[in-house]
C-alpha cells in the first residue's frame, strides 16, 4: 500500500517519569500483510496506565516491549485488507496492537469489537475494550461485594475506577471514591452516584476515610498501592477484600518501593489481597460487556471519555495518567469510524 | 479450694524480645468457681508465636492482655469441680485459658478435648488444639494445593510447618521447608518425607529456592513474613496462593516494618495472599481432627514435642520460639495425665 505511516517507538525505558525521549514518532512504510493477518488502520489508541509497565523491563504480565520496537497499545481500527477469512474489508477490530496508523493484526492479537446496541464505536471501544470488564471482573469476582458492605475506590475518576464505583452502587454497597480534584470529587457524587467522595490531594485522608467509612472497609479497590493502601488497610473489617487492579503510585519510581507498612493487618484481620489483570479474562467478555452494554443504555453506568486528537499527540497525553490530570478515559482519535 | 495457685503475670509490653520482666511469676490463691463455670488444673500449656501479639497492645484479632493480667494461653486440664452440666469432674479439656495452675474455665472457653484414638493426651493436645487444625485449614482452605504444585512452607521444623508439609506430600505436591539448622533439615527430609530443606541461617536463601523449585512455588505457607516473603515472592508462578499463618520475624520489632518490596508481583502475577487464624474456623474442628488422627495412626503424620516441665519454665521456654531454638512444638508439662 502506499502512502506514509506513522509508528511511535520506544527509544528509552524510562527512569521515573516518561520523557519526550522515550518514545519517537517516526514516518515510515505501511507494513503489507502476509497470509493470515489482516492490515487495519487505527481509529483509537487507548492510553492504559498498563503502558508504562510495558515500557520497563521489569518483571511484568507480558514481554516488555523491545527496545526500538513500535510501542505497544490498546487499538480499534478498520480493517483495509485481509488475508484471513476472520476479517474483511470495513471490519471494525479491537485488540492488542501498537501506537501507528497502519498496523497488521490476526486473529491472535485483535477481534471484532462486536454488538454495541446504540453507542458509539469510540464509546464502546473505550468502556468494552479494556476498562469495563477490567472493572466488572475484578470487582465482582475477587472483591464479591454484598448489599450494604462499604466499598472504596482509588482512582476513582479513572476509566476503571469510575466504573468500579458504578457497579458497586449497582450492587447496593456504601461506595466512597478517592480522587485528586475537586471537580472530580464533585462528578463521582453527582453524576456517578457514590455516597461519599475524597479529595486525596487536599483532604487528611485517614480523617476523611474515617469519616466516610463508619462501619469500616468491606472492599478495598486499590489501583494505586502506597499510602493509599495502608490507610486504607487501618479500616479494614474482618474478612475484607483488596482486589489489586493496579499499583500506579510505583510504577514510575525508579527504586524500590516497600510494601504496605500496615502488613500485618492482613493476618489480623483475616484479609485476602489478590491480583488481577485482565488478561485472564478475555474469554468471559461477552458476560461482562453484556451487562455494561446494559446498565449503559439503562443511564446506570456512564462514562466520560479524555480525548485527544491526532497520533501524534499520544506521548504528551500518555503522561497525564501519572499526574492525575485526565478526567475519564483517555484515548487518542485518529480517525473517526 | 485450699493450696498455693502459681500464676504468670503480665507485667510490661515487651519492646523487642520478651525478657524477664515481661511476666512475673505470682503465688495467689486459687479461685472458685462461680455457677456456670468450672475449675480446672493445668496439665499442658501450648507455648505459640501467638503469644507475642497478645502481649502487645498492637491491634490484633482478639483484645490483648490486659497489664498485670494473667497471661493467656492454649491449655489442657481436667476439671476439679464444675458448677455447669457440660463438664464433671475428671474430665479432660482444652481451650483459652491462662498461664495458671489452677484456673476457671467455661463452656465458651474451653471444651472436652474430645475421641484421641490411641494417642497420648499430651499428643492429642499438643496436635489438635491448635497447630493441626491450623495447617489443615490454613493450607487446604487457602492454598488449595492440587498435585504435583510446589509448596514452600516457613518454619518447616515448627509446629504448624512441619504438620503443613506433611499434609502437602498427602495431596502430592512437591515440597520444600525452610528451617533453622542441619539437625532440622535432616528431620523434615529424612522422618517428615519433605522433598528438599534449606537452612535458612547458612545457605544462600534465593539460589537453594531456585535450586529446590525449578518449576516456581505455587504455595508458599507464610508464617514469617520479611525477606523471606520477599524472595519466595520472585518466584510465585501465575496465580499463586500465599497462605498467611503468621509473620514472627516482625512481631518483635519495635519499629515499623515494611511489607514485602517484591508486592508489585501480586498484581504482575496474579498471586492471592489471605491471612488466617484458627478462631475462624473451630466449628470445623472436627472435620481437620478426623483426618489427622487418621494420618497420624497411618504414620503419614509424625509431629515432634518440645517439652519443658514446670509451669515455672513458661517464660524462658517461649523465647525460644523468636530465635528458632524449639525443635516441634513447643510445651510446658505441669501435671502428666
């Protein structure tokens, strides 16, 4: 095919932060796909705390991605030409792909992104994809919430943690959210439906979890790990659960990072502390994806997306996950289906 | 009741180690029972790592002993006089009691000590009052070995290790014990049928891990917590189980500890850690008592006791539990039956 494609590569691993250097945006070639893959062209990229794991070469759930490799990503584009009876022309797919307009993809690495009912591609995409089940599974399955058990949620204005909490009201919980604003404080509570919202920027966070939590933590959803988890941890009731989604406050240190402090409460208090990532999941999306799709059209479970626009813009958006300054989901659009 | 009662006191929360001054030794008078209780005289006092964390005020899962208090423990009487129907005299129980020749007992503290088969009361005692049913729960119920698993078990030449690893090579899984001295290792491999020892105190702890797993751990029955957490962490397969039976390398550090550095390996693996304590489960005693005495009268369970005789030995006995010098479990003989 011809024409120009841009590829985003890693050039560095970061030490900390992402830097400017860490990635390179690069034209080149549009790849040609061989027997049994597919080329698509990118619609979406979403920007997943998940990348800056992948960009270490630290221990992780996957291989890191190679140095001088295109970076890797969570993508939904159009299918341009198939050379697998899974795809055809015009196909809308989703799956693990990398950060470039044009890219090849099989059956092993992308799916089709399936019924959506009434929402958008973009909508869709951004909840099903990754987030939705991500929040449906490791709330329900690990944390097993009960009518009247006192949830909280870390990142709570976050594409999984926003979900979380949604789903928690859903199952009849007292939900309290942790975020870093307080316009994010203010649309958990007004639009999403928790009970209680914590300012953790501003806000003495044992004071307020205290206050929030009378009757104690039941489930703690923890996506940041720190200190967040050890106070979190002090308020913790007999049998609790902390379902671990994520641990965002230490994927950018460069040393090592000690474990909660408050440690010990997991044997006093009898707690189960479980890891999660998605991956394990991926044959029960349907069952997930079908119920989001209808808690969506029921105005139960909504979403607001942090868009930007071109590929290009995808470095400096990626480093707003570890600042806090996305409100909702973050995704690049590169062309809209 | 006439005669002396000789009763260890609690005296100062220990800073550190236990020392002389943590408990004194009283000579009192002996109490009387009130209707609904009974009295009973002391048998067999369990010396446990529990100990320690009911001496301090640290939260903990029962209230602690109260300052000048007697020290509480897991005993063994029988009963001298009884003012309630379900105990007469000359019946043998066991339950929370104090450390205290003589002392009062009810139907909410202490039970009959129930069918031993044909084992001695002390070995009946010593097995099934609280270690045996703490490996049999702690290790089935959470770690949920399925054969051919490896399973690496903390303290292997104590009490609950030892019962846990042998427990393990009935369902068929391989087995590594970690434990203080050559002498020990040679018990757990050669009497217990442990697969591999390592002497924590001489050997290089992460290569005779890697040395003794070659397929990872799948179970790793944590009773220590610390750098061996840490180490056994890096080696947890996929969805690995960390049973939490106790962390003794911490509970005599004055200073905050730490949890484990290698924490962010729960999420990467998606490793579940679950506290425990046997409070939790003594409606299913029985169930745990039955295979036990079973595997016991079968030879396929050997337990090993550490008994010192007069109840005057209780303090310096349970120090030997926090610098590993117990080898089994650990025991005051005050009266045989």
């Amino acid at each position: 095919m011809s024409g120009k494609n841009h590829v985003w590569r890693l050039r560095e691993r970061p030490v900390g932060n992402i830097t400017d250097d860490t990635l390179s945006f690069e034209s080149e070639s549009i790849p040609e796909p061989k027997d049994g893959e597919c080329l698509f062209r990118l619609n979406y990229l979403s920007l997943d705390p998940t990348n800056r794991i992948w960009m270490s070469d630290e221990e992780q759930y996957m291989p890191p991605v190679a140095l001088n490799d295109p970076m890797r990503g969570v993508v939904c584009g159009t299918v341009l030409k198939s050379n697998t009876p899974e795809f055809k022309e015009g196909d809308i797919v989703s799956g693990i792909g990398t950060w470039a307009d044009y890219q090849i993809g099989t059956p092993g690495s992308v799916g089709l992104l399936g019924a959506i009912g009434g929402i958008s591609v973009m909508n869709a995409f951004a909840t099903l994809a990754l987030v939705g089940p991500s929040a449906y599974f490791c709330l329900l399955d690990i944390g097993a919430p009960k009518a009247g058990e006192t949830v909280v949620v870390s990142t709570a204005a976050g594409a999984v943690g926003s979900i979380v909490g949604q789903i928690a009201k859903i199952k009849g919980c007292h939900v309290v959210g942790l975020t870093g604003s307080d316009e994010k404080c203010r649309w958990i509570k007004e639009d999403l439906g928790f009970d209680e919202a914590i300012n953790y920027k501003t806000e003495n966070i044992p004071d307020a979890l205290a206050r929030s939590c009378p009757n104690g933590i039941d489930i703690y959803f923890d996506s940041v790990g720190g200190s967040i988890l050890d106070e979190c941890l002090k308020l913790m009731n007999l049998h609790g659960r902390i379902p671990t989604c994520g641990l965002i406050s230490q994927y950018n240190s460069p040393d090592p990072v000690p474990g909660p402090y408050n440690y010990g409460l997991i044997l006093m208090h009898r707690l189960k502390i479980q890891g999660f990532i998605i991956l394990d999941y991926l044959d029960r999306f349907p069952e997930a994806n079908e119920a989001i799709v209808n808690w969506m059209s029921e105005g139960k479970i909504k979403v607001r997306l942090d868009v930007s626009d071109g590929l290009d813009s995808a470095l400096h958006s990626v480093k707003k996950l570890y600042t806090g300054e996305n409100t909702g989901k973050l995704m690049v659009r590169v062309k809209d289906v």
